[in-house]
C-alpha cells in the first residue's frame, strides 16, 4: 500500500490536473460559440458557390476548364488532410486521419497512387503510415482563426500543382461540425470540381444571360470555389475542434474527480488503519508495565 505522504501527493496533483482541464474546458466552451457562428455562417455561400459553379458547368459544358474536366486521367489521386495544430481535442484529429487513411486504402486497392497534403500539424501522422507520400506540409501555426487568405493560399498551391501535372484528382478530408458531442469526418472532391447529375437538367433549359460570358466568369468563380471549400473545411475544422475538446477535457475533469474520491478513500483508509496501530501499540506498552 502507497504510504500516506505519496497518498497524499497524488491527490494534490490530480487536484492540479483537475484545475486545468476545468479551465481548459471553460475557454473551448467559449470560443466555441464564434467558431460555431462563422461556421454555420459560412455554409450557404458555400454551398450556393457549388451550386452557381455546377449550373454553368452544365451549360458550357466540362470541357470549359481543366479545373471541371481534370487531365483526363484518374491515377494519381491527392488527399489534403485538413487538421488542426493542437491536441488535447478528444478523436477530432483522430478521425480525420483515419477517414483519410480509409480512402488511401480504397484507392490503392484499385491500383491508384496516392500522395498526401497535409494542413495542420496534427496530420503529421501521416508521414508514420507513408513516410514517401507526401507532397507538402503546410504550416498553419501563425493563424489564430480560420481566414479565407490561409485557404486561398493552400487552394493557389493545389492549383498550381495540378495544372504541374503532379496529380489528377484531389479531395480533402475534414470534420463536419454537428454538436459539441458530434463531428462527422468529411472527404469531398475538390479538384476537378464534381458536378453532381441533376435529372432532366439541360444546356438548352438554362434561361439566364451572363455578362461576360459564361466561360470568363468560370475561369473566375473555379478558383475561388476551391478556395471557399477549403476555407469551409477550415472553418468547420475550428467549431469541431472546440466542441471535442470541450467534451474531453469535461470527460478529464470528471475522471479525475472520480480519481480523486478513490484516492481519498484509500488515503482515509490508510490513515485510520496507522492511527489504530500506533493505538494498538500504545495499549500494548501500557499493559507490559
């Protein structure tokens, strides 16, 4: 059995470990509330970009840009593992690398080359399961809060790499934000842009003039998609973060008082069975005189 004093000490330290991660919970709780905002705020344009991007697609036609048709081929596929910097965030990180990892397997199953980007110091695991596939690793430790110029800088890269014929299709992985209990891992296709098959939809239905022409203004709005989606993942990325965390470090302060109510009892325990011995003892060298 521990004696009193090491009792003693462990009960200290938990008590200190319970203070941070109740403090740490605290501060998650509250940045998560903006993160959350600016999350759910940035969904429709989002969404309605993929929509505008989709229906001009549909009237041009793919072949409009390479960013719609892609390179013709589909071998090389590139993951962009979007996570965070920081731990402590409960499965967050955990998750998004493996839905990652789930696709690299699917695809090298098929005979696809798979190459890995990641975006976040926490998908540096990666580099364990494939230390020679990965093509970049993008620093984001100087961005306190999601912003759309880290993401138009990562969508200039890919960019720029695809139309470098280093890949032919790419996807990025990130988590969904649902509810502090909840974050859904994600993995969209975001180079060439997917357009998704509308029943019935018809070049000849369209019934809307663009100014310039349609072909200018997708030349314009396809980067920019790829960068609102990654600015997307990186604002759904930030709400997840805060909300996992919240619940581990809330799941931390509750084990550790439970921690500290075991160590309690056993320290009481402990303490009342030397008290009866001393007094065992007294009673002993009294009678003996």
């Amino acid at each position: 059995m521990a004696s009193l004093k090491a009792l003693k000490i462990r009960i200290g330290s938990v008590k200190s470990t319970q203070k941070i991660t109740k403090a740490m919970k605290m501060v998650a709780a509250a940045k998560l509330r903006r993160a959350q905002e600016a999350a759910v705020a940035g969904r429709p344009y989002a969404e309605r970009l993929e929509g505008v991007v989709a229906s001009l697609a549909r009237t041009v036609g793919v072949g409009a840009s390479p960013l719609l048709a892609g390179t013709g081929k589909d071998q090389v596929h590139l993951l962009v593992v979007a996570t965070s910097e920081r731990g402590l965030a409960g499965a967050f990180n955990t998750n998004i690398v493996r839905a990652a990892r789930r696709k690299a397997e699917e695809l090298e199953a098929a005979g696809k080359t798979v190459r890995f980007y990641i975006a976040g110091k926490k998908g540096r695991v990666m580099k364990r399961f494939y230390p020679t596939g990965i093509v970049a690793d993008h620093d984001l430790s100087d961005m306190k809060t999601a912003s759309f110029d880290a993401a138009k800088e990562i969508a200039d890269d890919l960019i720029a790499r695809f139309k470098a014929g280093e890949f032919d299709v790419a996807h990025l992985f990130y988590a969904r934000f649902q509810s502090a209990l909840v974050q859904e891992p994600i993995g969209a296709q975001i180079i060439p842009v997917a357009i998704p098959e509308v029943k019935g939809a018809k070049a000849s239905d369209a019934t809307v003039e663009y100014e310039p022409s349609e072909e200018a203004i997708l030349d314009d709005l396809l980067p920019r998609n790829v960068a609102i989606q990654i600015f997307r993942a990186l604002l759904e990325n930030a709400a997840s973060e805060q909300g996992s965390r919240m619940t581990a470090m809330d799941n931390a302060t509750r084990n550790a008082g439970d921690m500290i109510k075991r160590l309690s009892i056993q320290y009481n325990r402990a303490r009342q069975a030397a008290i009866t011995t001393e007094l065992v003892e007294i009673i002993s060298g009294a009678e003996a005189l």
